[in-house]
C-alpha cells in the first residue's frame, strides 16, 4: 500500500491538467519572478496565469518551502 500524497503536491497533478504544464515548468516561473512574497506570487499566478487561488498558492508554497530546505 502506497501513502497518499499530502500538503500542497497534491494539487498538482490537478494543476498539469488544468493548466497544461508539467509542475517543473511552474516552479521555474514562480523562480524567474522578479517577485518574492508569498502572496505576491499566488497573485501574479492568478492574475498573469488565470491560475485559480487553491492551485496557485499551493505551487507558491511548495517552491518556496523547497527553495528555503535547499538553501538550508
């Protein structure tokens, strides 16, 4: 038996559906932003991406939580 996928990587295979890219091309967008703010990004997904407010703050999420353990 396999664990279920929790926390914000589960919405991303909703997230290639819907929108059409795999998640590593999300992630490099939300990393070329100039912008840096959590909320900022969920924003500019949302409004430059017609990303809606679930999916786009769990990408943001998620990149930057892996961004920070890497610098870690």
């Amino acid at each position: 038996m396999t664990d279920a996928v929790k926390g914000p990587a589960s919405y991303f295979p909703s997230i290639e559906r819907k929108y059409g890219r795999p998640i590593a091309e999300w992630k490099e967008l939300v990393r070329a932003s100039p912008l840096t703010g959590h909320m900022e990004l969920v924003g500019w997904l949302k409004s430059e991406h017609a990303m809606g407010h679930g999916h786009a703050n769990a990408l943001v999420a998620h990149t930057l939580a892996q961004d920070k353990a890497a610098t870690a």
